[in-house]
C-alpha cells in the first residue's frame, strides 16, 4: 500500500507517519510539503490513498482535494485538519473526501481511519456522524451555523483575514486580484451581517476559523 502525506509541517507529517508504521509497517509513506506537490504527484503515481492537511501554503487544501478528486476520481482522500470537524468537515465530504480527521485525535483513531479506507470504507468520528445524522432532519436551506451559508473561497478569505493576512496577501496566496478579494470581503460582510474588517476578525476567532 502506498499512502502520500501531505501536511506544511515536517513535524506532523513524521508524527503521522510514525504511528502509521508502528501499526502498518508494510505501508510505503511518501511526505509532501505543498498541494501542488500533491497535485503533481497524484498526476504522476499510483496512491492508495492520499492524507491531506487541509491548510497549505499554497492552496487551500479544499481546492486540492476537488483537483485530485478531478484527476483520479476513485483515490481515497482522508482530511487531517487542525480546524474542528463542524467548520470543514461537511465540505470536504461533500468534495469527495473519504474521511476527516482533526490533528487532535488520537493516535490510534488515526489508524484506525487508515485501515478503514484502505479496505474501501469512508471514516468520521462518532460525534460529525451524529451531527451529519441530525442534518437529515433539518430543510436543506438550514445552516447550523452563520458561516456555513459561506462559500468554499469565501470561507477561506475569511480564514485568512481572521489569520491577520491583509488583502495583498490574500490575494497572493489565492491566486486572485486585491479586487476579487475585497469583492469576497464585501460578500462575507454581507452574509454574516457585520460592518467592518474588525468585527470579521472577531467572529473568526471566536468561530475559531483562524489560524
């Protein structure tokens, strides 16, 4: 079995690793630091599943999974985020993810995870399969929270902003102009029914949306 593991973080990527070895020693684990390694190396090779962090440095690990999904449909993809599961975890699912986890489970849990993904399953913890499980008996336009009435992009412009990033900076990262940036902030403010730049860092941070 061959599993990429794609985290900004040389640390977490040989802590994950580790564990995984301890458990599965056959695996053969490659360590990539970007998406657009990911992205060129599932272009490339033959994975048998891909672990994505979620926040990259140069792509929002989001837009990653939907280009992997594009090109190879069929690989598993399991979400290591350092973001609660009730933040992203419904987007990645829907984006064709296997499986999401967050950076503070347990190391077992991540095995776990692997395993079952391996023999073909989908992985989420008990508590995302009870909300998911709630989310059948509310109507579609329901949104449990302010900030998921956001889209993908506008939830991550969010992110950053609430990160300190300025809009140069945004726009740097996400490949977009200072324009289309200020368009999204326009749109958040208008979402979330706030006034001012402050007052989304605020709400970042309260939603613990940022870094």
């Amino acid at each position: 079995m061959k599993i990429l593991l794609v985290d900004d973080h040389a640390l977490v990527r040989r802590g994950v690793a580790h564990v995984l070895r301890e458990d599965l020693p056959d695996l053969t684990i490659v360590e990539k630091g970007t998406a657009q390694d990911a992205i060129e190396a599932t272009q490339t090779t033959s994975w048998d599943l891909v672990i994505l962090d979620i926040n990259l440095p140069d792509k929002s690990g989001l837009d990653a999974l939907k280009d992997i999904k594009r090109v190879c449909p069929d690989l598993p993809v399991l979400i290591l985020s350092l973001y609660p599961e009730a933040h992203y975890a419904r987007r990645a699912l829907k984006a064709g993810a296997s499986g999401y986890l967050t950076k503070d489970s347990a190391p077992e849990e991540v095995t776990t995870a692997v395993k079952r993904i391996l023999q073909g399953g989908r992985y989420v913890s008990a508590a995302l399969a009870e909300q998911l499980a709630a989310d059948l008996g509310t109507t579609s336009g329901e949104a449990r929270e302010p900030h998921e009435m956001l889209s993908d992009r506008e939830l991550e412009v969010l992110r950053l902003i609430g990160s300190g990033n300025t809009p140069t900076e945004i726009a740097e990262q996400l490949t977009l102009s200072i324009k289309t940036v200020s368009t999204y902030r326009a749109r958040i403010l208008e979402k979330l029914s706030l006034r001012t730049t402050a007052e989304l860092i605020r709400f970042a941070v309260d939603h613990q949306l940022a870094k």
